[in-house]
C-alpha cells in the first residue's frame, strides 16, 4: 500500500517536472493534457485529500502571510526593478 504512495509521489515530480521544462506558455497546455490523460491512475479518494490539503495550506497560507511591503494608502515610493536596463525605476503615488 505504502509503496503505490510512493510512486504517485515520484510519478506527481515527474511530471511537474516536465511541466515546467515546457514552460508557462505551452506548459498550460500540456499539464492539461497529462492530467486528463494521468487521472486513471489516481484514485479520486487520494486526488481529493491530496486537493484538500494542497488547497488549504495555500489558504491558511494567504491569511497568515505578513502584509506587503507597499499598503495602499502609505506615501512610500513605488520601486520597479526591470532586468532590461540599469538601475530601478521609482514612482510616487
């Protein structure tokens, strides 16, 4: 039983692996695709808690996160770094 975890778990890296060495633009597509075609192979009991515990640690993530940097409302500058050209630039609100 332990071992079929395992290899959900391998075959979940390998193919997240794949996907991201395709890419945002036809990695979309494709994870689309590998998981359509990769649902047989997991059962929808373990789909469902692994989605369960995926989704609420981003949410419980989200809520306790410190706040960012620049809060609407506060004077700071806005400072844009663009790898593109040299320095940074700064915006006031």
């Amino acid at each position: 039983m332990i071992e079929h975890y395992i290899l959900l778990v391998v075959f979940g890296l390998f193919i997240g692996l794949l996907d991201t060495l395709m890419g945002a633009g036809g990695g979309s597509i494709a994870g689309a695709i590998t998981g359509a075609l990769t649902t047989q192979f997991v059962p929808r009991q373990t789909f469902d808690l692994l989605f369960l515990i995926i989704l609420s640690a981003a949410s419980i993530y989200i809520f306790i996160k410190p706040p960012a940097e620049n809060q609407v409302g506060d004077n700071s500058p806005i400072r844009i770094s663009n790898p593109y050209c040299h320095g940074d630039i700064s915006l006031q609100k």
